[in-house]
C-alpha cells in the first residue's frame, strides 16, 4: 500500500513540474507537439530511472569514504553520461525520435528534474508513506515521479496543439499563453492535493 502512494503522490499530488518546478525548461520547449512530449517523457523515464539506480549506489560508496561533499558533482557527471548513452542509443534505434527531440535531447543532461530526483533519494528526503526508505522505494518514487512529468509534458502538449489551431490575439501568441495554459494546469493539479 505504501508504494501505491509513493506512485499516487508522486505522479498527481506531488508533480515534480507542477509543485517543485523541476524540468521547466524541457516542459515549455519540447512541448509543441504530442509525439516529441511522448519521446522526450519516454526519454526522462528511462534516464531518471537509470540514474536514479547508478546515483544511490555511488552515494553509498560517497557515505562510506565520508565525500558526501561530491555528490552534486558526481551525480552531473552521471546523468550526463547516461544522457549521452540514451542519445546514443536512439540514434541507432529511432533516428526519426532523435531527430524530433534535437537539441532537447542534451537538454536531460541539465534537466533539473533528473538532479534533483537523484539528490532526494539519496539523501531520503521524499515521503516514504511507510515505505523505509532504500533503492526499492527510490526507484518506485524515479519511476512515479518521470511518470508525472511525462503526463505533465503530453498533457501539456496535447493543449498546445489545440491552441496553435485556435486564432489568438498577436500579444498572447507564443509563449504567453504556454505559461497561462502552463499555470492553469498546476492549479487543475492542485486539485489531487487531497488524495493522499
């Protein structure tokens, strides 16, 4: 029951992109059509899951040589060569993905979210619901919260589509509206603030 809410929490109540204001970057540039929001959160799942692994387990080789004070480092150095990896890999599996995604592929490498996720389950400070705290819960927390953030980004994308169809007044054209709609779908979140 504990991971059922870890799951919840994370992906409706807890919206990395939506209460913490991780992975804005990539929400707002990647989000123009669905099947890019689909790949890139595809991308994230796949990369924050990974790296959330790899960084828990060098945190504990940091822990145990007291060099805690390099984990911020280390981890960038990581999640960068795990991006590199899955860029890599798409260009030989889907090159018609890779080219959608462009250069918002390296931008996962600066994707706060993935840093961030990493930082919170290494250090614990996430809400475990019961659920002691470990690899297991944190990879079920990576995994919920990079659910989150793909459902952010196809949900917000699937609204920038209708809207590019919609004639708007020139001042609200572009990225003007993208924030509206943007603020609009945090609030409609802060609607799942009770579940859990």
């Amino acid at each position: 029951m504990a991971y059922f809410l870890i799951i919840i929490s994370a992906i409706l109540v807890n919206n990395i992109v939506f209460t913490q204001f991780l992975g804005i970057c990539p929400f707002i540039g990647v989000s123009k059509k669905i099947d890019t929001a689909i790949g890139m959160g595809a991308a994230v799942i796949f990369v924050l899951i990974l790296s959330t692994i790899v960084t828990y387990l060098i945190n504990l080789l940091l822990v145990k040589f007291q060099l805690e004070f390099l984990q911020t480092i280390v981890f960038i150095l990581v999640i960068a060569a795990l991006v590199q990896m899955v860029e890599i890999i798409l260009k030989k599996i889907s090159p018609s993905l890779y080219q959608a995604l462009g250069v918002f592929l390296p931008l996962i490498t600066t994707n706060c979210c993935i840093l961030g996720v990493a930082i919170l389950v290494a250090q614990g400070n996430y809400k475990t619901f019961g659920a002691e705290a470990g690899l297991l819960t944190g990879t079920i927390f990576a995994f919920a919260t990079a659910v989150g953030f793909a459902l952010a980004l196809v949900l917000f994308a699937g609204i920038r589509e209708q809207l590019s169809m919609v004639k708007l007044p020139k001042g609200m054209e572009g990225s003007p509206i993208a924030l509206i709609v943007a603020g609009l779908l945090a609030i409609a979140f802060m609607g799942f603030s009770g579940i859990v």
